[in-house]
C-alpha cells in the first residue's frame, strides 16, 4: 500500500495518529501537499460520506474520520497557502434564529471542509444580517440548519434579508435540517435541499458547478 | 365552540391495554401521550378549567411538590385520557450544560434551555469517578403523589430515559461519538452504571398498583438513520430496553417505546418488536414513516401510538389537519392497536387551538 493509500486509509477509519505519522511520512518522500489533499485525504472524506448515505457509517464515524482528516489539514495548511492551492468554493454555515441545535450544522461543515471547502462557520441562533454580512463579504454559498418546525420560517426570513440588501443573486442558498423537505425549499426560494451532510457536499457543487 | 374537558370522563385503562393488545375492538378512540410541555398544560389547565396552574420550571434534578401531579392527573383526566404519565426525577443529579437561547414556541416567553450537544457531565474516567453515583436513588414520590390524585379506571404510566440521558447529559452525543473510539471502555461503563440506574427504578415503581406500564423515552435516530451504528445499539442499548420490558412483563403491565428517528432501514425496529418484545411504539414522523404506514407494517405484530405529525400539526391549515387526522383514524381505528395522539409530545410550540383540534377529532370519530 503506498502512502497516499495509507492516509487515505487512515482518514476512512479516523486514525488520527496514523493520518499524522502518514502526511509527515509522504511530505518526506516529496509529495506536494495538494496532491496528499486532492488525491487522498479529499476522497477518503468522500468514501466516508458515501458510506454514511449508505447506513455503513454513522455520525461517530464520521466525526471521527472528519477529526482524523483536520489533523492532517493542520499540518498541510501552511504548505497549501504557501502553494496557491485554492479551496473548490467559500460556504457560510449557521443554525437559524432561535434554533440552538448544532450538530447538523457542524457535520456539514465537517464534511464540506473535507470535500476541500472553505467554511465559515457562523454559529447557532444566527440571525439574518449575518447571513446577510456573509454574502457581502463574498462567501457563494449560504448554508442554513434548522431542527424544529417553528424555527423553519426563520429560512424563508434569511432569503428575504438577502433579498432586501440585494445581495440574493450573487449568493446560493441551500437548506437542510429535521423538519425540512425539498418542497418546503421550494416554498421559500432556496436553490437547494439536503438530507443529509454527505451529500450536502455534492450539493455544494452543483450549485457552484463543480464537477 | 369545542370544550376540550369533559364534565364526566369515564377513564378505562383496562379497555385502552386490551384495545392496544388486540383483543378488544375499539368502542371509541383512545388517547395516548408521552408528554406535555408545562405551557400547555398550564394553557389548558387556566382557560378550560378554570384554575391557576401551579408552575414548576425545574429540571429533572428536582422533584415537583404534590400539588404539581394532583393538576397534572386532573388535566389527562379531564381531557379523556386513561393514562397519565408520570416522568422519572433524578434528585442529586448533577445539573447539565445548557444553552440558553430565545423560545420561538407560540405559547412560550422569555428564554429556552437546550442540552449542550458537545460533551457532557463525563468526559474522563476521572469524571466518572467523581460522579455521584451512589447518590442516585430512585425517588417514587412522582407516582406517589399522583397516585392520590388518580380517579378510579385510570392508571399511571412512568417514564425515563436511558441512551436519551447519555448522550444528552452524561457524555454529550459528540462526547459520546468520540469517546466510542478514543476510551470504549469507559463508554461501556458510562451505559452500565445508567442502565442499573434506570432498571432500579423501574423495579421500585412498577409494582405499584395504580403504575400501569413502562412507557420508556429514548431516541435513537434521525430522519436518515440511527444515531450510532446499529450493532452498538444492539450492544449497548437494545439489552437494557429488554431488562426493562421484561421488568414489566413480569408484573403484568406493558411495556412501550418511544423513539425518534430512522429506525427502519436498519431493522432495528423489529429488534424492539422480536427481541426487546415491545408492546407499543410510539414516534413517528410521515417523511420517515407515516403512522398509517407503521400500522400496516407492523400493526400485527405491535400497537401503534400517536402518530400525528408534528409538523402538520404545527403549521397545517384547520381544514388539512382535520381531514388528516380523520384519514389517519380512518385507516388505523378498524381492528383495534391504535391510540390516537401526537407523533411526538404536545409541545410548546403546537399551536393550542391544533392541538384541541385532535381531540375533537378523535372524541367525533365514528359517532
């Protein structure tokens, strides 16, 4: 098994430790440390999303994987600014007003950072002039967590503020959480609906038009 | 103008268990809740009885004085139910990490409390060591009390929570996820030290004569898929839920589960039919399962409880609730092993006047 096989492995399994001792181990070899991201650390944290849409994994092996592949990310960071290598899209994620469930929104964030986005995490109880303050300050797509049914409209209540500021063309806008369903998406005007983190990842680049 | 406290009710526990256990065909609809949210009990308690409500905004740590059960039997009584739950207080508890954020529920003021979802009160063996344990002991003043209070034909039911109270408050369930891989053993202790909590106090409660079942609150999924992987709730979970049903079946009273989430795919609801030997399954949401879709299923095998979804009930129109609840009752009435309430608890932030909607539906059908 070659050394990308082996991070990759190891991402896929959340060993940490073994992700560490692998990037160190592949950055002495020589390997650029994109391609450690783009050709292994990337598509293991894709393998653990495929397997957590097909009920193989679940979110402690998810979250364990996602711990696995930061550890690795940390080590790769400074070699990937001092390389232009790009993140594939710039995403803002919160939980709405008056919801202050978080775990939903952090899987997603967890496995778009894995897919190679860079997120930004806006937190719980988010109110709308955020969203609003992100989209201004470029982000391309905003992400938006709700658990309960009474905190859903607090969605229709973001795209409206993006709509009022005049920042809603320029900013996609994807849904997921409990309560919500793609004809509830529909209603309010999102551009799109998740079920779930893992494929909240491919959502994210369908809507960038990322292949 | 519907009045939702009947001057006379005439609660028949016995006829609910046989209506659930099939051997009784159902002479009118039968009610069953897990829960009500303090603010709704208290709505319906001041408008349609005419009493102030006695508010007790403790958290389980607390036990509620008795005045507190005596409102609480005479609302379920006077609503038509022939049960009343009664919920597990755990006095000495630790109290949990809270959040503290806006409530946006119709009949809420003020702030909400929600369970941190990091870590929770264990995160080392060294919190585990220092917990209090030994200082855990059942408390039966809950059914004590309200037992007073219970009107003849009417019987309590009790509740707690296992898994639920792990991962919301003694590991946090990102405490838990990680500390399955980082210190299993300590998990593995985590669960055992809870479940022999829990199993003493169903063993010092369901003996007493007016507790009528266990009815045992754990989620375990979400809409997608089960909270932790299958086989670790078929090892740490599922043997506890057995104990207890087994508890129960003992004393000759029931034993039904509520859970959230996906529990299908996995097959982890016929582990609670074949193995744990529920008796009623409660929990239901129509984008994972619709109640009238359980019912088909598994309705030989299981009773179906609630089934009303919580998002139509919060935000559907009078009109399409109403045919819904109708449809559901149409479709889950005939053959008995139905009890008509929510999908969930009657919480805050269901609109009164949708929730009075589903008793007068369930108090018209078939009249």
């Amino acid at each position: 098994m070659g050394i990308l096989e082996e991070i990759n492995d190891a991402v896929i399994y959340g060993k940490r430790k073994d992700v560490v001792a692998g990037v160190e181990k592949a950055l002495i070899e020589g390997y650029d440390a994109g391609v450690i991201l783009h050709q292994s650390m990337i598509p293991a944290m894709t393998e653990v999303g495929l397997r957590f849409e097909r009920n193989e994994f679940f979110v402690p092996e998810m979250l364990i994987a996602a711990r696995a592949m930061q550890a690795g990310i940390d080590i790769l960071r400074p070699l990937l600014v001092e390389g232009g290598v790009e993140p594939l899209g710039t995403v803002a994620v919160g939980t709405v007003q008056g919801d202050l469930h978080d775990i939903g929104k952090n899987l997603v964030a967890l496995m778009l950072e894995g897919a190679g986005f860079e997120v930004r995490d806006l937190g719980v109880n988010v109110s709308p002039d955020h969203y609003v303050a992100a989209a201004q300050e470029g982000v391309q797509i905003i992400g938006l967590s709700a658990l309960l049914t009474t905190t859903m409209p607090a969605m229709k209540a973001v795209i409206d503020a993006l709509e009022a500021a005049g920042v809603r063309g320029q900013v996609k806008v994807m849904v997921g959480g409990a309560p919500v369903t793609q004809t509830y998406a529909d209603e309010i005007g999102a551009d799109g609906y998740s079920p779930d983190a893992s494929s909240a990842t491919r959502l994210a680049k369908q809507l960038l038009n990322i292949e | 103008m519907f009045d939702p406290v009947l001057p006379h009710p005439q609660p028949d526990f016995e006829a609910l268990l046989a209506v659930l256990k099939g051997t009784r065909q159902p002479e009118r609809v039968h009610f069953i809740e897990l829960s009500m949210d303090g603010e709704i009990m208290q709505a319906l308690t001041e408008r349609y009885l005419g009493e102030d409500w006695f508010e007790w905004g403790q958290g389980f740590e607390f036990t509620p004085p008795e005045p507190y059960f005596k409102q609480v039997v005479n609302l379920y009584y006077r609503l038509g139910f022939d049960h009343a739950p009664v919920w597990a207080t755990w006095p000495n508890h630790p109290r949990p990490a809270y959040r503290s954020g806006e409530n946006t529920a119709a009949l809420a003021s003020g702030q909400r409390n929600w369970t941190e979802e990091g870590s929770g009160l264990i995160t080392s063996w060294e919190d585990f060591e220092h917990f209090p344990w030994d200082d855990l002991q059942p408390d039966p003043r809950p059914v004590e009390y309200a037992t007073r209070y219970l009107p003849d034909g009417m019987m309590l039911t009790v509740n707690t929570t296992y898994f639920e109270h792990i991962f919301e408050n003694l590991l946090g369930f990102e405490g838990l996820s990680y500390l399955m891989y980082d210190e299993p053993e300590l998990v593995d202790a985590v669960f055992e030290h809870w479940g022999r909590k829990v199993l003493a106090y169903y063993e010092a409660v369901i003996g007493m004569e007016r507790v009528g079942g266990i009815f045992h609150a754990d989620d375990m999924g979400f809409k997608t898929s089960t909270l932790i992987a299958p086989d670790a709730l078929r090892r740490l979970v599922l043997p506890w839920h057995k104990r207890f049903a087994a508890l129960a079946h003992e004393h000759g009273k029931i034993f039904c589960i509520h859970s959230d989430g996906n529990l299908y795919k996995q097959g982890i609801i016929d582990d609670l039919i074949d193995d744990v030997r529920i008796d009623g399954f409660h929990a239901f949401e129509e984008i994972i399962m619709p109640v009238t879709q359980f019912n088909a299923e598994y309705g030989h095998r299981v009773a179906t409880l609630g089934g009303i979804d919580m998002d139509r009930l919060v935000r559907w129109p009078e009109p399409a609730l109403r045919q819904y609840i109708r449809a559901v009752l149409d479709k889950n009435m005939p053959g008995g092993r139905y009890a008509l309430g929510s999908g969930n608890t009657v919480a805050n932030y269901i609109p009164l006047e949708n929730y009075l909607i589903l008793l007068e539906e369930g108090r018209r059908w078939g009249s």
